[in-house]
C-alpha cells in the first residue's frame, strides 16, 4: 500500500526509514516517528473501531493523550495488551494491532445492530433495561453486553516484561514540556534546583512543535530543541520524555509512568517494560497544556471528524493530510491555523466560522491565501457512515437558535475547533477548588492546595509571551525559596498572531424534523438526548448525571467531553456552569499498565522466601515445602512413591514409638531483658510470671485488650534479667510490635528492652519417647535425665563444640527437647541428630506431621486462636491468674465471654471413624433441617489419629462443655459431604499428659 | 502518600511506617476497678473526629520506635509530630 496521504517533504518524522507494520491484518508502512495514528492515517486509514453502546464506525479524533476512539489491541514481542491509544502508539518494526469492539470484523459489525435499536441503550440502561427480569441478566445480558463491548481482550498469559518502582526526591518536578514547563524549567535550573522535566509524549515542546511562532531569532521549535538540549547537559536537571505524571497524591507525592520500551520491537535486555516513578518534590509546576473541545452537531461521530489541532498536528509533526478536501469548523481562531497549514500544502481547506464577522491578524492572512472563509456558519450534520462523505451546512442566526436553508458541502474531513479546555487535572487531584473562567468558558485552578502551581495554558493563559514571562519568573522564584540563588535570566522576545475573541457557542442546534445523534462523550457513546432524558427523570447533581449516563466514565475520563456535557446541564438547568460545578477529577490522568502498578512484586517477588539454615539438607533428603508465611518449611520427607497422607502418618508415627527431628528454626525469638522483665512478662501473659526460677521455661498465652487470644508460646528465664519467648511462627511480628507498644507507650517505667532474635537461632525439636537416650549421646557432659532435666527444665550444653541451648519443651505430646545453636551451626545439630539418631531409628518430621501430633494432643495453634477466640474457648482458663491483672483480662468480664453456652474446643470423630473431615466444615444438629441450617460450630483442624488410626478433628463448638457425647453432623457443601460425628474431648491422646514428664 | 516526620530519624515515607490508632486514649491502670462503661470506652469507643486528630503511628521499618502524630482527618496534613513521653503542646 502507498502511503497516499503523506505530503512529500516535511514534518519529524525520519523519512529514511520505511516501517512495516499490520493493523486488522492488512501490512502497511510507516515512518519511524510516527504513531500507529500516523501511520494509519498517511494510509488513508480512518476506521479504526466501534463504538463502545452503538457500534458505530469509529476514526481518528485527537493525537494524543485525549483520544477517545483509536483504542487498538496491540500484540508486540508474542505478547498482547488492551486499551492502547493508536495516537500515542509510537510505530515500530513488526508492530501488530487490531480494532476492539468489533465482531466479527470491524467492517461488518453484528453489534451496530443496536445503532437500530437505539430505544435498548437509552441513558440509564445499565439501570433499567437490565433490571427486569432478574433472571435474564446472567443469560442473555450479560454475555451479550460481554461479547460486544469491552476495550480488548487482557492477556491471560504470565507477563514476561519487568516493570520496575522508583523512589525520587527533587525540589521542581514540572509536568510538561511545552513552552512554559521549559521555561520554568529553564530559570529553576540556572538557580541551582534539582529538577525532574517529564514530557509525556516522545517529542519535547508541546505546542511549540505546531504553532507558528517565534523565540528569541528563531523558530518556537528551534528554541525548545536548544533549552531541552541546555538542560540535558546539567547535572542537576533530569529531562524525561515518554513519561506521564498521572497522579497526585498527599504531601506533594507525583506518580509518573515512564514508559521504557513500548516504542521497540522488544524490550532490550536487562531493561524494564515501563518504569513508575515515584516522586517526592518540593515544588510541584503543571505545564499541561490543553485540550481543543469539540463543538458538537449532528453524526459528530463519523470517522473523518476530529479536532482542528489534531489536522495540525498531523501535518506538521507526521506529514499527514487527514483528508484532501477538509471542512474547518470553527468558533475561534485557532480553526484558521489549520486551514492555513492546508493551504500551504496545496490543499484548498473551506472555514465556517460560527461568528458573524470576526477580525484578527491570522484571519487576514487566511483571506490573503484566498482561502475560501464563511461567517455565521455551522455544520449540522456529518454525512457518511464509515467515513465523511458530506456536510450538511447552514447559516445560524446571532442568537444561534436558528439555522438557515440546509446546503450541502462534498468534504472528506471536518476538522473542528471549540476553543480550549485547560488540563487542569492534575491540580484539581491535589486538591486545588478549581474556579470557571467566563473569559474562555472553562475551568482554571484556584487557591493551590498543596506546594504546586498552574503555568500557561493550564492555567487559561493562551499568549506565548505572557506563559513565557510567567514561567520563567515562577521557575526562578519557587527555585530561589530552596536554593537562596538568583540568577538572572533574561526573557526572550515573542512573535505570535493575536487571536480575537472566541465565540461562545458549543452545539448546533437540531433542524426541523432531524433526529441526529449528537455525541458528547464519544467513548461512551452519551448523546445530548441521553442526558436530556437524566434531566427529565430527575437527575440534578453532575455526579449522578455522569453516573446515570456515563458521560466522562470511559478510559478517557471525558477529556473532550467534560466542559460540553456542563453546557448542556446548565442550559436545560437554566444555570450558570460554576453552579452546575464539575466532577471530581481522580487519578490517574490516562491508563496506567497493571503491570507497571505491580511492579516487580510478582510471583516469588511478592513477598521474601525465608529459609531456615538448613533447608539446603531438607532439600537433598526428598522435602517437599510449603509455604509458611513467609518462610518455606518441609511439609514432609517423600520416601519412594509415598503420599502425603502415607509419609505424614509415617513421620508422625515414629515420634510416637521412636524418636524424631523437626526443624522449628522458624518460630519467633524475643529476647526479654532488664531488671523489670519478669513484672513486664507478669503484665503481657495471663499466668504468674514472677516466681519463675533461671533455668526454667513456662508457657503463656498473650491476651489483645479485647480478651481475645492473641498469641502462645514458651518464655525461658536464661539469667536474672534475660528471657528468651518464643511466638508462633505466623505473629512474630505482631507480637513484637506489642510489646514496644506497651514498654514504649504504657508503661515507660518498666526498665525492659525487647529485640527479635528469630534470625540469631537455629532450632531442632527432637520428640519421641527415645529422645532423651538421643539426646544424651548428642550431650554426653550434660546431665539429661529426669531430675537433671525435669520437663520444662532449660540448661546450657555443648555439641561437639558447638554452644548449645537445651529446652525440654513440648508440642508433640512426647518426652521432647529444643535444641537452638546459632544459626551458623543450624545444618552441623542437625546432621549430627541424624548421624546420632540413626541407632534410635530417628526420622525428620515436616509441618504435617507436626500438625498431626499435635492435633490428637488437644495442642492448640493458629487454626484455634483465629482472632476470634477467648481463652476459654481453647481450654485455657487454667491459665488465668486469679491473682493478678493482666492485658485483656478485663475484658474476660463481657457478659458474652461468661456466658454459660459458650463455645469450646471438643474433639470430633466421625462414626464410620474412615471418613475424613474437610477443615472449616460446619457442626449442625440435623443433616437434614431446612436451610439455613442453624451453625453450632466449625471444624479448625484434622488429621489422621496415628495413635488411634482414624479420623480425628478439632472443633470449636457452641457449648462445648456440655456436647461430649453428642452425637452431630459435619456438612461441607463445599465438598458435598455429610458426615455423622461423635463429639469427644480435645485432649484424644495421653489426657493426662503424662509423657511429657516420664 | 503521607511523608512522615519521625522525631528519632526525620522525614520518612509512609510505608516504613505502620498505624496505631487514636492516641489520646488511655488505658486504665492495672488493678483498678474501672466500670463496664469505662473499659469499653478504652477497648472500643473511639470518635472518629474531621479535622485535628492525635493518632500513634510505629515507625516499623525504621526505629521501631511509637510515636504521635497530630494530622488532620480530611486534608491529610500534619502538623507536628512527637515523640512516645513529649509533652503534647
Ligand atoms: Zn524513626
């Protein structure tokens, strides 16, 4: 295909490089510097898409960021992304896209058919049409709705491209690198101020790249490339460019996304897919420019419309012609910018001007091209369905509400101008009262809220000289407040064409007996009559009207469609657009990439993989790991082609008749010391605390002030004033946090400090029957034996030179020790437990078996002590000091918490005692009572009894006390099972507890 | 994002810090009698105030220290901020 549409010299594109390229399966080429907007169109391209509720043919509006229709599904590199504005689509080689919203093609759109049937998605349809009847909504709607509208199809792959977070700190981040952005820029850098410039598109300059201006002896653009290229050689300016400030957020904090690679075939190694900066600055200047708006008429919609600056645009930058016999419709000066860049190329451009006789400079110099120039015109109607054919035209009176004799105008573009709306966004996110301007008909910001300021166009300035003049000046001022410097900077000379006055004239009214559609927001497809109808039924606050016809709703926020859609409120409302007020403008600015919000905490990046110090011989002896919080534990030790179920029960099963090693390096470690630690212990647990000698470990449940469980463990006396607690593996941290909370806040008289030593320790429990014989082969110099080492006794012994801690602890139910060394010497205990144990038939043991042996234990943890549970419930009560207070235990008072139905842990075992129990099932009285079936309590825990070999489970259940006996049903609707169980006491093995004092 | 002046260490992110609630409540003291009333007003009640508000914050991934912050509910600013046992002005 031939590029058609390209004029032959011209533009900033690099012409001695061709571009090839694929859109809905048809190759093209391109030029490198051109968008996929560009491209397409120098192709003559115009239909891109459907529309988003009517399917209507959808081209080209803007070239940029404010883009309503070309939103292409990209594929680059294998891979493929949604929502991709072809205007701001840089063109590379290979590159692949194809239209949304369409099916089966965008040619031939079975969803137009609603274009027909535009009574089924009137405003309000999402509400209405849909309600009624219920049941068609998952049937019919939804797929319906599904299947044809949505902008692209996500990836369901894993993403391979990297997207990285960066923190930044500066004194002037400015956003936007049109004339006032680099000039503030410009003089802040002089003055010695770090400096971050971002410039969303690829080009630097902004409006500088279009208008017909000069700077100083040269060319607007001239003068950018020479400050862009100053500030680039100074160390204490970053210049960005591909990087959009789209948030802003508390205290002067700007989110930018960089976009690193989206402009080649494929992301160079090493480097990330798109980079978000995280920004911190003193000073916050927004140069963001404008936006044209539309004025609206009747089929505003058809491909071939667009904005007057995007035609410029195109031309100048790409060397485009959007179209070879254009339409310019305008109510101000810039329209005749256009027409006269048209003119230049040879191409005979006509004006209507809604005015009746407006005079300016650059209106002279239109008429001295001979361009063919027509007052108190307007356009009424495109005509054309996949692309203009026509305009139907015609004279508008003074008070434009009525309109002259149709005529009819044979054109392939209108290109139109309804002055501009300032891209105040950015200021209103920060919080600043926005306030409307009479003078251009739209809102400027007020009072700043946090440390940032409005320059030039964002600001309602549209003069060259005067944005410069201000910029330069609030670029030195805000630069000399944090560097005390004041360089002098002098203010070029400015050559721009005074405009005249806009007119204030924003939609042509319907000719007698019309009913075109006439589009406001042109993503959403909302017409006037859609919000004519909110109007009629009631809707009043803009908030409701957006949300009722979601007109602004679209990926575009309404950047073209905002100011038009006030107009028509307040003209129905009979109100002036500042009462009417706009709605709150929210980040971000444009479309962030999930992925770039992400980051790289992706999979394994999510969260850190702790490992114990000897995991590495986990993993040579067959472990299989899991997730335990953030640490990996074994799960179990795989022998051959064992289960889990099979190796855990093995595991298990050797604790109880030999002896066996688990790895519990994992559990949280606090060291507890100074001369008030043990009255600090005696405040945080709820047992006494204050008799225990050196050299003994007791265990202590710590209550939340509400009463509820929050963590257990053991705490050992190591000296006078030194305790060594240990926390579940899950509430380290937690724990932690509350002991300062009270040592810092609480009580400040307590001479105490806490630290965690969880990393500082490697730990082994060694539990079985034969673990003492173990462990006094491991410590022959060390007296273990019963009265040496009574059951929660601690001594200090040595392992073949290695300083060893002893605990005789614990969780299994059997005869059991700790062992801790320093980490360093983790996997040295360790290997020598196995190499030792192997005369006592020790096995390692993974969290399954741990799990296991404690559960037929009555053992409680995590699954028990949810948040949600009272000591009580966890037959704990025997651990409440009577004597003294402790946090939470006023609390314990609660008429609920004494109630005498509470609930309470019990045993379950089912009837058939083969069935296993789902954990989380529900306990209910009658399998078969009407739903909703009354609860009486939940199943926490399950295992398979190794001591009893059936089922066995843990429950917390509603009068727990009085249900042993009972005889319930467990129901998981989950799992689609009913299980008849027994209800038995928690404590299923050893009750008495005697095999962990023999 | 809130920037965070930690009286220990200086201006921080907020995300080294974590959130503690209202800081002008105060737990009663150990061992007295205090009425259902007065507990539930010290575990539960809290008013939820627009405007000037003294909160604890820890500042978890740094000093590890408490601290007090007075902010204001509705705009985000901060205006002073104090350490654990300073005298509130
Ligand atoms: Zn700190």
């Amino acid at each position: 295909m031939t590029q058609s549409y390209r004029i032959e010299t011209g533009g900033l594109i690099n012409r001695n490089k061709k571009i090839s390229f694929k859109f809905n399966g048809t190759s093209y080429f391109g030029y490198e510097g051109d968008t996929l907007a560009s491209a397409l169109l120098a192709n003559g391209v115009h239909l891109v898409g459907r529309s988003f509720k009517y399917h209507r043919p959808r081209g080209f509006f803007g070239a940029g960021v404010d883009e309503p229709y070309a939103v292409v599904q990209l594929y680059r590199n294998g891979e493929t992304e949604p929502n991709i504005k072809a205007t701001e689509q840089e063109l590379f080689e290979g590159l692949e896209a194809s239209s949304v919203n369409c099916w089966p093609s965008v040619n031939f759109d079975i969803g137009a058919i609603n274009n027909f049937l535009k009574i089924f998605l009137p405003a309000g349809f999402y509400y209405k049409t849909f309600m009624w009847p219920k049941s068609f909504w998952y049937k019919i709607y939804e797929p319906f709705i599904r299947k044809a509208a949505g902008l692209g199809v996500a990836s369901t792959k894993h993403d391979k491209e990297r997207y990285e977070h960066k923190y930044e700190y500066c004194d002037l981040l400015i956003a936007g690198s049109g004339p006032s952005g680099l000039a503030s820029a410009y003089s802040a850098a002089k003055n010695g101020a770090k400096v971050i410039l971002a410039e969303d598109k690829p080009r630097y300059g902004g409006s500088l790249l279009t208008s017909d201006v000069n700077i100083g002896n040269q060319s607007g653009k001239d003068w950018a490339d020479g400050i862009i290229s100053e500030l680039k050689e100074m160390p204490n300016v970053t210049v960005k460019n591909r990087s959009q400030v789209f948030g802003y957020y508390d205290h002067n904090m700007l989110v930018m996304s960089e976009k690193v690679s989206d402009h080649l075939p494929k992301t160079k190694k090493y480097h990330p897919n798109k980079r978000l900066w995280y920004i911190r600055a003193k000073e916050v200047l927004i140069s963001s420019g404008s936006i044209e708006r539309p004025i609206v008429f009747g089929n505003n919609d058809t491909p071939g419309v667009m904005l007057s600056s995007a035609a410029k645009e195109y031309l100048k930058v790409y060397g485009v012609l959007v179209g070879k016999k254009p339409l310019v419709f305008t109510n101000n000066d810039s329209g005749y910018e256009t027409a006269i860049e048209f003119k230049k190329h040879g191409i005979e451009p006509i004006v209507l001007d809604s005015r009746s006789n407006p005079q300016s400079e650059i209106i002279d110099e239109a008429k001295n091209l001979g361009i063919n120039i027509k007052n108190s015109y307007v356009v009424v109607a495109a005509q054309g369905y996949k692309k203009v054919k026509s305009a139907d035209v015609a004279t508008i009176s003074e008070d434009k509400k009525t309109l002259g004799n149709i005529e009819n105008i044979v054109c392939d573009c209108i290109c139109v101008s309804g002055f501009w709306t300032p891209t105040i966004h950015l200021a209103s996110q920060s919080g600043n009262k926005t306030k409307f301007n009479e003078e251009i008909d739209a809102f400027v910001p007020g009072v700043s809220k946090q440390n940032e300021t409005t320059l030039g166009a964002a600001n309602g300035v549209f003069t060259l000289e005067e944005t410069l003049k201000t910029s330069f000046e609030k670029g030195k001022e805000l630069s000399k407040k944090i560097t005390e410097k004041d360089n002098e900077i002098s203010i070029p000379n400015v050559v721009e064409k005074k405009y005249s006055k806009h007119d204030k004239f924003w939609c042509v009214p319907l000719p007698k007996g019309k009913s075109y559609k006439r589009f406001l927001d042109f993503q959403n497809d909302v017409a006037v009559s859609d919000v004519e109808i909110a109007l009629r039924e009631g809707y009043r606050s803009i908030e409701h009207v957006k949300r009722y016809t979601t007109l602004g709703m679209a990926t575009d926020q309404g950047k073209t469609s905002n100011l038009n859609g006030l107009q028509l409120v307040s003209e129905i409302e009979n109100k002036v657009v500042p009462s009417v007020g706009h709605t709150t403008f929210r980040p971000p600015y444009t479309p962030i990439s999930i992925g770039a919000i992400v980051g790289r905490e992706v999979g394994k990046h999510s969260k850190p993989t702790r490992k114990s110090p000897i995991h590495n011989w986990h993993e040579e002896h067959n472990a299989v790991f899991v997730d335990a919080g953030v640490w990996l534990r074994p799960r179990y030790y795989k022998r051959g082609n064992e289960t889990l179920f099979e190796a855990s029960k093995r595991e298990a099963k050797n604790v109880r008749t030999n002896v066996g090693v688990c790895d519990v390096t994992t559990l949280g470690k606090i060291d507890v010391k100074g001369p008030d630690a043990a009255e600090f212990l005696n405040r945080v647990y709820t047992n006494a605390w204050l008799k225990l000698p050196v050299g003994k470990a007791r265990y202590g449940v710590m209550l939340r002030e509400d009463g509820i469980v929050m963590d257990d463990g053991t705490t050992t006396r190591i000296s006078e004033n030194h305790y060594h607690m240990t926390t579940t593996t899950a509430q380290a941290a937690n724990v932690l946090s509350h002991l300062e909370y009270y040592l810092q806040l609480v009580w400040p008289e307590l001479n105490v400090n806490v630290v965690s030593t969880t990393e500082q320790w490697a730990g082994a429990a060694i539990a079985g029957p034969k673990s003492r014989d173990l462990l006094q082969k491991l410590f022959p110099k060390t007296d273990v034996s019963n009265e040496g080492l009574p059951f929660m006794g601690y001594v200090e012994g040595d392992l073949f030179g290695v300083k060893a801690r002893i605990f005789r602890i614990s969780f299994s139910g059997e005869l059991a020790y700790e062992v801790n060394v320093e980490s360093d010497n983790g996997r040295f205990m360790w290997e020598k437990i196995i190499e030792i144990g192997e005369e006592f038939q020790i096995q390692p043991y993974g969290t399954e078996a741990l799990s296991t042996l404690r559960i037929e234990m009555g053992h409680v943890a995590g699954s028990e002590l949810d948040g949600r549970t009272i000591p009580y419930d966890n037959a704990l009560e025997g651990l409440l000091s009577k004597k003294k207070d402790f946090i939470g235990k006023r609390s314990l008072q609660r008429a609920a918490f004494v109630a005498e139905d509470r609930q309470r842990i019990v045993g379950v075992v089912p009837l058939d005692k083969k069935t296993s129990i789902p954990e989380g099932s529900h306990l209910v009285k009658d399998a078969n009572a009407p739903l909703p079936n009354k609860k009486l309590g939940h199943i926490s825990a399950s295992c398979w009894s190794v001591e009893y070999d059936n089922p066995f489970s843990l429950a917390i259940l509603k009068d727990g006390k009085n249900m042993i006996g009972e005889k319930l049903f467990v129901m998981s609707p989950l799992k689609n099972k009913v299980i008849p169980v027994e209800i038995v006491s928690s404590h299923y093995v050893d009750p008495k507890g005697e095999r962990v004092r023999s | 994002m809130l920037h965070i002046k930690c009286p220990h260490c200086g201006m921080r992110s907020q995300n080294e810090f974590s959130y503690g609630g209202d800081a002008t409540v105060k737990r009663p003291e150990l061992n007295k009698e205090v009425t259902d009333q007065e507990w539930d007003n010290f575990v539960y009640n809290r008013v939820s105030p627009r405007g000037k508000h003294l909160e604890l914050w820890q500042h978890l991934s740094g000093c590890r220290q408490w601290i007090k912050v007075e902010r204001d509910t509705a705009t985000h600013e901060i205006f002073k901020t104090y350490k654990a046992n300073e005298e509130i002005a």
